[in-house]
C-alpha cells in the first residue's frame, strides 16, 4: 500500500476508504481530462466552504495552490461563494487560508 495522508490517517481501521480516496477519487476522478486540475480544485475549494468542511480545506488549499491556483484567486473564489454558502462559513475558510498562505 501506498503511504498516502488518507493511509496514515485511517488505513489501519478502514482500507477500502483509503482504495476509495486514492485509487479512485485522486487515481481516476482527478485524472479524467474534462476539467484540469487547477480547475477541480477550485470546483472543490468552493464545494468544502459552501458545505463548511473547513478542516478538509488544510489539504485542499495547498493542493489548490500546487494545481495553479493563486492566493488571489483562491481568496475571490471564497469571497465570491460567501454570498452562497453563508458569510460565516467564508470568514472560517478565509481565516484559515490566511493561516495556510503564511506557511
């Protein structure tokens, strides 16, 4: 098995999770060439504010920015779905990129 953050979170109580998170969601999902990557990471940057999954946001921020997103534009994306999702849900996802952005 691969030693990927979803194995050294919970492989050892739920594999099939893990198969599920790596091999399909990132091996196959992530790879289908209709959307790029850069462009999937802002479809789910915006999916985890509008649904308030701030703490998957850890992960996906810098995935974001290492799939060409900018800061800017991950920023605008946020303040552009607040007006959707609810302007308390951006603030925790603003304040966390903010917190991602300085590292």
């Amino acid at each position: 098995m691969t030693d990927s953050p979803m194995q050294r979170m919970v492989g050892d109580i739920a594999p099939a999770f893990v198969h599920l998170t790596d091999d399909v969601l990132f091996g196959e999902v992530w790879a289908r060439p209709e959307l790029s990557p850069r462009d999937r990471s802002l479809v789910t940057i915006t999916s985890l504010v509008t649904a308030g999954n701030t703490e998957q946001l850890r992960a996906h921020i810098p995935m974001g920015l290492d799939n060409g997103l900018t800061r800017e534009e991950i920023v605008e994306a946020i303040t552009h779905v607040a007006f959707y999702a609810g302007w308390p849900r951006a603030v925790s996802a603003l304040t966390l990129a903010k917190e991602l952005f300085a590292r």
